[in-house]
C-alpha cells in the first residue's frame, strides 16, 4: 500500500513547532514503522512464529489477569 508523503509547513519562521508537527505527523503516517520493518529481512516463517509466540504470551497474560480477578 503506497502512504501519501508526509508534509509540513513552516508558519512564521516557527521551525521548531514545524519539526514537533513533522515527527508527529511521520509517526501517524507509519512511515517510521515501515522503515523499520524494512531494515532487515525476515523470513515469513519468522514471522508466523513471532506472531504465534506473541499471541501464546497475551492469551497466559489475560488468563493470569483474570485469575487475579477473582
């Protein structure tokens, strides 16, 4: 999927608030998050077991929550 590029203007020489827009605007956008991803490559069946792991650590998490519930 192709992201728009993020832009900023810059309003009465207020660099600074330009640049805090700027990143905010990068983080929202996922281009950060892309790059990031792209950095390296990872194999797909890295991926599924990463995935896999993660789901594995959040279902004994929301377990373990709920037993503290009651």
């Amino acid at each position: 999927m192709k992201k728009a590029l993020t832009t900023t203007k810059v309003i009465k020489g207020d660099i600074n608030r330009a640049l805090k827009r700027f990143k905010s605007s990068t983080i929202d956008s996922g281009h950060l998050e892309e790059l990031r991803e792209r950095k390296e490559y990872k194999k797909p069946t890295t991926v599924k077991r990463k995935m896999m792991k993660d789901a594995i650590r959040k279902q004994q998490w929301d377990l373990e929550k709920e037993k503290e519930v009651y």
